[in-house]
C-alpha cells in the first residue's frame, strides 16, 4: 500500500508539468512499432493524467514524420518518442535531421540496448533523454517530464540562466550560476553556463576552464567538449581544435561527420597521413549504417583532399562510385567527373573514359558528361570519338558551348583536330565573344 501511495505522490509531482505542456502548446509524437509501449503511453495518459491520447499524441511511421512536424510544430511544441531501430534500421540519420529542421521538437529515444556508445551517440545528434525498455509508468512520466522542464529548484536556476545568455546578459547569468553552485557544486551543467558566459564576455581563457571543469565533473558529457571545439575553431586555433575534437572521437566514436572535420583540420595543419587517417576511419563508420550514405561521406573525404593529396582523392571517389555500382544515377555524375579530372591529370585517360562510360549506362541525356567523355578521348588523341561525344553532348543541350569560354574552346580544338574546320570555327568565335583574351582560342583560331 506504501509502494501504490508513493507512486500516486510522485506521479501527482510530475502531472502537473507534462499536463500544463500538453494543454499548453505541446503534443507528443511516437515513432514505434512496440504495441506494449503504445499501450503504456495511452495508459499514462489516460488513467493517471488524465489526458485524451488521441487528442494529444500520434503514431507516426519513420518516413512520415519530417512531413508530420512540418505541420505540427507552426502550432505545436512537440515532444517526440522515437524507436532507435526499426525494421533493422537504425534511426540516427533521423534524428539529425530532425534536430537540425525543427529544434523546438525534443527527442527521446527509446532503446532495448544500453551500449554506451550508441547512448551517446544519439544524445550527440540531439535526442534530449533514453528509454531503455521495459519502462515503468512512473519511470515513462519522469522521463517526459524532465525532457519539458527540469524538475526542482536547481533545474530552475539552470532555466533562468539559460534565458538570461539568450538575452545577452552574462554578468546576470553568473549570478544565478553562484545560486546554482550552492544547490550542486558539482554540476557539469553549471560550469558549462558559466563556459559560456566567459565566452559572450571575450574571456576565453576562463571559458575554457570552465568548460574543462564541466569535462572533469562528467567525463562522458559531451556538450562541454563540443563547446571547446567551437571556440578554438572560433579562434583560429587548429591545432587545439583537433585536440579537443580527438577526445570527442573517443568518447563517441560513430559520428562520422566529426570524422570528416578531424580530417579537414589535419589538412589545414599538414598532417597529411593522419587527415587520410581520419578521413578513411569516416567512411568505415557509416558504412555499416547504409551503402549509399556511405558513398556521400566517400566523396565529401575526396573533395576535402582534392587540391592537396590527389592519391587519397582517388582512392576516396572509386569507393564512393564501388560503394553506389549497383544504383549509379545522376547524382553520381559529379563523383565521376571529379574522378575522371583527377585521372586526366595523371595521364590515365583511358581509367577516366572507363569511369564516364559506367554512369553513361545509366544516365543517356547528360551533355556535360559526354562533354567530359570528349575531353579524355582528346586527351588520347581519338579525335573521331570525341567529336562523336561532342555531337552526342550538342544534341542534348545545344547551348552547352555558351556556358563558358573555356567549354566552347575545347570543343573547337577537338573539332578543329578532327578535321571538322567550319564547325571549329563557330566554337572558337563564340569563346572570344565570351572572352576575347581566352589564350587557347586564340591560338586555335590563329592555326586554323
């Protein structure tokens, strides 16, 4: 009987929060599969709330729910229970995109497993609590409750000082900061109020300690670290920047666009071998969540490398296009042509002609790509088969030579080259008009 009132007691405490949200301008949403969860919600929100669940959350599916708090949230605050997994897969893309779309939503996450690692990782990419279940109805109310508004006095005194650095007024924020201390004295989530504080106030050095105190008073809370990062990236200081953003690696090391920075800091600092490093350890991370994810990062790490080590761009854009071999589309036109630019560069135009033609199965009416196509038949000296490209590419955009200078050129001298001189010579005068000092146009025009 104890236990029944002492559960009663603590669900009168949190009743009044989740109700006043959701009589406010709240509503939940629930992104799972698992009926025993969507029972227990109902339940807690009819029996010991006594709210109406239909009118107050929904069901969503996965893919619906992007277009559901589009709607949702020009009225709404919503508070969104989500399954990490369902089907199979994993909803860490999702919730990124959800967090960056529309932050007044707040995410929880709902888990069968307690792997710290994927814990962390998805409160790094927003969600603001973890279920793991099974649940209690309290332990589901408590959960929901602290995800709306902080209970206590200290989470108050956190609330205020928060809305005070939004208001930019530090000096004030301190003060409530000092009140806070006194509550906890420990508290990571103070000193990294009072990190913040320093930095609107230009202090950057008593910012950092702070935010150094926050790492050492919760040594898995990533919030204090990521705010380090960002303000030595702030500064300029690159070198303290990787340093930070390493340690964020180890604490989570699944976020793959974290991966992707540590390799364009290494480059900006030289340290070519670690930046191949850090950029090939991205790509291993997202390829166990999806093949065509996984392509994206490959091409992002080759164009981060591009002009500074052209072996590892290589490498990087054939793993994008391995990566994607099976649902090659037009998108990947621009991973090719990159690949195929790289290839030419190196003399290799028969690898770059093989790229092209690869994609050419799959995409027939992109003019640039057959303009491409022509560049490395040149580069071989096939001027027949790279005025068939040409005439091929012509057809499919016959604006194509006025784009630019430099495309209408290349096509005269190809043309010129194969002995097609009156053709060549439209081409050329269209990139003089285009640029009169355009050297090769010149020149052209002056053999012809």
């Amino acid at each position: 009987m104890d236990e029944v009132q002492s559960s009663q007691g603590k669900i009168g405490e949190l009743e009044s929060i989740i109700t006043n949200f959701l009589y406010g301008r709240g509503h939940i949403v629930y992104v799972s599969q698992d009926r025993d969860l969507r029972a227990l919600l109902r339940q807690a929100l009819s029996k010991y709330l006594n709210v109406d669940p239909d009118v107050h959350a929904m069901p969503c599916e996965p893919g619906e729910l992007l277009r559901v708090l589009r709607s949702l949230c020009q009225q709404k605050s919503p508070l969104v229970l989500m399954e990490r997994t369902i089907d199979g897969k994993e909803n860490a893309v999702l919730v990124e995109q959800v967090e960056r779309t529309f932050p007044e939503a707040r995410i929880i996450i709902l888990t069968e497993e307690t792997e710290q690692q994927k814990v962390v990782f998805f409160q790094e990419l927003g969600a603001k609590s973890i279920i793991v279940k099974p649940i209690s109805v309290v332990g589901l109310l408590e959960k929901m409750a602290y995800v709306i508004r902080p209970l206590g006095k200290f989470g108050q005194l956190l609330d205020m000082a928060h809305t005070l650095l939004d208001q930019e007024e530090p000096q004030l924020a301190l003060e409530i900061c000092k009140q806070a201390v006194q509550i906890k004295s420990d508290s990571a989530a103070v000193f990294m109020i009072v990190g913040d504080c320093f930095r609107m106030m230009g202090d950057y050095e008593k910012a950092r300690n702070a935010y150094e105190e926050a790492c050492r008073s919760a040594p898995t809370y990533l919030t204090p670290l990521q705010k380090l990062a960002d303000m030595y990236a702030f500064m300029g200081e690159n070198k303290k920047h990787l340093e930070i953003l390493c340690r964020l690696d180890a604490l989570s090391p699944l976020n793959t666009d974290r991966k992707m920075k540590m390799g364009e800091v290494a480059l900006s600092l030289g340290q070519m071998g670690k930046a191949r490093e850090y950029l090939s350890s991205a790509l291993a991370a997202v390829t166990r969540e999806g093949m065509a994810y996984a392509g994206a990062v490959a091409q992002r790490a080759a164009m981060t490398c591009m002009e500074t080590d052209a072996v590892a761009a290589e490498r990087f854009l054939r793993r994008a296009l391995e990566l994607k071999a099976s649902f090659l589309n037009r998108d990947d036109v621009p991973v090719v042509t990159s690949l195929g630019l790289l290839l030419r560069r190196q003399g290799k135009w028969r690898e770059a002609l093989a790229e092209y033609a690869k994609v050419a199965k799959f995409v027939t009416d992109d003019a640039l790509l057959f303009y491409n196509m022509a560049l490395a038949c040149s580069d071989g000296h096939d001027f027949i088969k790279a005025q068939e490209c040409l005439n091929r590419a012509l057809s499919l955009n016959p604006r194509l030579p006025r784009q630019a200078a430099e495309i209408a050129s290349n096509m005269g001298i190809i043309f010129m080259k194969g002995g097609k001189r009156d053709k060549a010579r439209d081409l050329l005068y269209a990139a003089l008009e285009m640029d009169p000092e355009h050297a090769s146009a010149k020149a052209a025009m002056t053999a012809l």
